[in-house]
DNA sequence: TTACCTGTTGCGACTTTTCGCAATAAACAA
DNA sequence: TTGTTTATTGCGAAAAGTCGCAACAGGTAA
C-alpha cells in the first residue's frame, strides 16, 4: 500500500505536531511491510536505514500515529499488537485461532451493532478497527 | 466468585494434565482479585504465599487455565491483558477509553452477529469474551 | 537567514513478558 | 508403598515494551 505523504504531513503540521525524518521513516516501513506489521519488524527495518532510531521511538511513533488515524492497531492471535495503515474506511478482521489466517470483514458488519449499543446504552462505540477471534472453514 | 475445584480438577486430570499446587493458588488468586486481573496483580498476591513461585510460572498457567476455558483473557484500554474468572455464559465489555469504566453487555447482544459470520464466511466465532472500546455516556 | 519556542528524540534504566533447560513432582500402575 | 513416566516448575537470561530527562531540531516569525 502507497500514502500520501503530503497531505498527510499537513495533517500533522495543522494539528500542531512535526513532521521528523523518524516519522516518516516509520511510516514508510509499515507502508511497505504490508499489513499486521509488528513493532519489532518496524524496528529492524528502519534501524538498517538509520541506527541510531531507537526502539522507543519506535514504540512511540506507532502509537502516536495511531491516534493521529493515520495507522490502525490491531490484535493478533497470540495477544501481540500489529499496525497497518488506517484507510478512510475501517475494516475489521476475523482472525483464525488455529492456522493465524485472516479475513477482512468491510465495516458494514459492525453498523446495526453500533446503532444498538448507541441506543441502548448511550455508549459510541468506536470500531476504527476490531478483530475478531475463531476457527475458519478449513480448520474446523 | 467462587470455583469448583473439584469439578475443574477433574476436567484438568481427564485431559491428561496436572493439578498442582500452583495452579491452584493462581486459580483462587484470580478468583478472589475479581475482574480484570492483571497477572502483576496475580504474582504479587500468590508470592506472598508462596515466595518460590516464580512470575513465569504465573503467565504460563494464566495461559494455560485460558486455553482451558477456566478463564477468560481480556484486553483493557491500555492494550495490557487481564483475566477472570470464564463464566458458563459468555459476557462482554464495553469499556471507555477516557474513564476506564467499564460496562457488561449479556452475551445475546452478539449471537446474530456470530450467527451472521458463520452463515456468510463459514467461520465460527470464538466469543468467549469480547472487548468493545468507545466513550460512555458521561465522558462524550 | 537567524533565533526562539517547544515538540521530539536518544539514551539508559526499568518493568513486563517470554524462553530453554535441568530439576522436580503429579499421576498411575504394579 | 514404590517406581516410572513425563507434565510442570524455577531459574537465569533474553526479549519486548515503557519511562524520565537532557539534548536536539522542526516550525515559525522577524
């Protein structure tokens, strides 16, 4: 997946943040390491661009552009966190417990359960991204 | 909330595992912690007990009682995990991201959806407990 | 271009979680 | 009760993730 590197730098500089070489770096890593990219693999890539990043960074940046929507976090199987890009529409997943495959769910899924909980609880649920757990076709 | 040893004993030795005394302790630890225990919260309160057992032991039997559906993993705001005790029916969280409270939701809010995925896509849901995140009455 | 302001980084220390392996001790049968 | 099998534990070390703070460097305005 490609981003718009651009725009989303004036996204950042409007909010009050900068945009640093570390930033974009990052960015680019996750972009290119496709989805469910693991802080770890983060860091070994962008540490053989630039060594002296450090995995703090690393770890703050995710996070950091994850509240700026401009990644999304997501859960594997096995607890750890992931990233990929966030794209304009959220998706979900439905995550296989036994072989660690995955589907994409479109956002669609979610709406009538959202509208529920807004109406009976008062609760706004935010569903940037969920993901669900359990066995697919093959492995049941 | 209390277990039934006896019968979790039972069901543990009939799949060919063991009982032992640090499964036990951790089992009534996370037990008389409530919800939501983390497995700091579990180590501190068995080792004082038994100052022998050590924190990997606590995380591989937290594992190992979740595989075995005698708890149930949560994940709360701050993406850390938590267990409590697996009810026989199901439940699920809402939890707000801005005050950490957090709110039951009956297991019957998500049996069309799981029915949905397993009609559409063929794959069954694990729903043993599922965390929604979003923002609560009071906070929005 | 320069200088200021303050958001961001790197470092090192610390906490949390996992791993491999030898020692231990449940379960069970004789 | 005793011995055998092998699941489980404890230990020490490593990996993964977080934190505080001083140094650094984007953005902006003059």
């Amino acid at each position: 997946m490609s981003h718009n590197t651009a725009e989303i730098n004036r996204q950042l500089r409007k909010a009050g943040f900068r945009v640093t070489p570390q930033r974009q770096l990052i960015l680019d890593a996750v972009c290119q390491l496709g989805e469910h990219v693991t802080p770890e693999a983060v860091y070994d890539h962008v540490h053989r661009i630039a060594p002296t990043l450090s995995r703090a960074t690393v770890y703050r940046v995710l996070h950091f552009l994850t509240e700026q929507r401009i990644l999304a976090m997501v859960q594997m199987v096995d607890g750890r966190i992931a990233y990929e890009m966030a794209g304009p529409e959220p998706h979900h997943h439905l995550v296989c417990r036994s072989c660690d495959s995955f589907f994409e769910l479109p956002h669609s899924v979610l709406r009538s359960f959202r509208r529920a909980m807004e109406a009976q609880y008062d609760f706004e649920l935010d569903v940037s991204h969920v993901s669900f757990f359990g066995q697919c076709t093959d492995c049941r």
